[in-house]
C-alpha cells in the first residue's frame, strides 16, 4: 500500500499538490520515447512528442549565480530539437529573478495555473446523472485508442502529436495496481470525456480531463473527474488535488475543491505562437 497522506495542514497539501505533479510528469519522460534530466536543484524532460506537455521543465531549484547559464543550456536543447515546451514555476522555485530571465529567453506566461485540493470525505456527488452515461477504468488497448481520440480532440492537440502520444500513454499501462488510471466516459455508447488518475505524492491527483464540444456543459466533466476520486477514496486515500485550467474552475468548485497555490506556466514554440 503506497503512503497516504494523513495531515490536513496547508503547507502539507501545498506540499502534495507539488509533488504529485512532480511525479506526474516526470513520468511521461520514462517512456522509450523520452528522457529525464534529473538533479537536486532542477527536473526536466523530454519525450519526442511535438507538443508542450509533453516536454516540460518541472522543478527549478537554483541559485541566482547559475540560473542564467542553465536557463541557456535547457533552451538550447529544446531549440535545437524544435520541441515546443512549458517551464512551470512551482511556489518553492527558485531565484525570484526566474520569471524575468525566462522572458528574456523568450518564454511567454500564458497562465497562473491553480492547485486545488479536496478532502475526498467532503466530495459533492451530485453531478450529472443519466442511465446514458457510463465512465468505465480503460482495460486495454481498444478502450485506449478511444480514451485517446477524445483526449486529443479535447485539448485540440495537431493531429502529427496523435501517435506519439498515444504511445507515450500506453507504455505507462493499464494495471490496476499502478499508478495510472485511465478512465473513458460514454454517453449513449459514443465516447465524451476522459480523465485520468495518477496516485503520488500521498494523494490522487486528477489529470487528463477533456469532453468533446458537442456534449459540453451537460455536468459531464464533472462526471469523469468524480469517478476516479470515489475510486481513490475506496482505495483509502483521503485527499484528491488538480491543477485547473480556467474552464474547469467552477466545475472543481463545485464538487468542492479549494485553491491552496498557483503553478505559473511559461511557454515556449517553435514560432513563438501559442497551439
């Protein structure tokens, strides 16, 4: 049984929210597609995938003499590569000089990303309800290769990353004692939705969530992100956390999470426009 987390403080589900992402990510570099650039003062990775999440900078711990020729060496390799890529800016990053240098490299903010959380004793249930909905665990790969049309539809990701990340996803698998859940929402027997659930730092983090534009604002992403929270809580952890983009705010809202920091997303592209 992985460790759970059991104090209810602020600074520890600041802490879990962190490190949960931390975990999270890293892990798409694992694969036989990426690569992790692993220190104490910095986390980072890359994968062959031509879209930002999946070539990111996630921990930044430096001191301000060396900040400068890091920030060069990692945008040198992006570049070179011609891999768009986000630089996250956690609350315990480090120099405070971080944001300015990245804009000076030319890194565009593109959002202040906030970390939510909930006691998963707490959750608000009541979302949409239709005997037509169903949101199953994805089980194996003819499952999978709907979970990911909907999900690239969903996030409007190029139809050249489709493939790539495809295999990134299913080299993480489908065991139901591992980390990642997938999880695919049909309604009326057509795929909708998908989420998914990654197990780390003590608590459940949800990640993954897209519903295609035609069944938006039914109740429906709520749906798929409560799933795989009751799931967690049967498997006895005690707090569920996300990192909401600013559709899904109101909807975390209100099955009840809380905003606890913010997590300030830098990007970098090719031609310097935002996909």
């Amino acid at each position: 049984m992985r460790e759970i987390l059991k104090n209810f403080s602020e600074s520890a589900l600041i802490e879990a929210i962190e490190a949960n992402f931390v975990e999270t990510f890293s892990q798409l570099g694992r694969t036989s597609q990426g690569q992790v650039y692993e220190s104490v003062e910095l986390l980072w990775y890359t994968t062959k995938v031509p879209f930002p999440f999946y070539n990111i900078v996630i921990r930044t711990h430096l001191s301000a003499d060396e900040v400068d020729r890091k920030i060069f060496e990692i945008m040198a390799h992006f570049k070179v590569r011609q891999l768009p890529m986000f630089w996250f800016i956690c609350l315990s990053a480090s120099p405070a000089s971080l944001r300015r240098l990245l804009e000076s490299y030319g890194l565009i903010h593109v959002e202040d990303v906030p970390g939510m959380a909930i006691d998963l004793l707490t959750l608000n249930s009541e979302t949409f309800s239709s005997s037509n909905l169903i949101i199953e665990r994805v089980n194996d790969l003819e499952a999978f290769e709907q979970w990911i049309d909907v999900f690239v539809t969903g996030y409007d990701i190029p139809d050249i990353a489709r493939d790539p990340i495809c295999d990134v996803h299913t080299q993480l698998g489908f065991d139901p004692n591992g980390s990642w859940h997938y999880y695919l929402a049909t309604l009326d027997g057509k795929p909708v939705a998908t989420s998914w659930l990654a197990l780390g730092g003590r608590v459940a983090g949800i990640y993954g969530v897209a519903t295609l534009p035609k069944a938006r604002r039914q109740g429906i992403g709520a749906a798929v992100t409560l799933t795989p929270l009751l799931n967690a809580r049967e498997m006895g952890y005690r707090f569920g956390i996300l990192h909401s983009s600013h559709m899904g705010l109101n909807v975390y809202r209100r099955l009840g999470f809380k905003e606890y920091c913010k997590f300030s997303a830098y990007l970098w592209t090719v031609d310097g426009i935002a996909p």
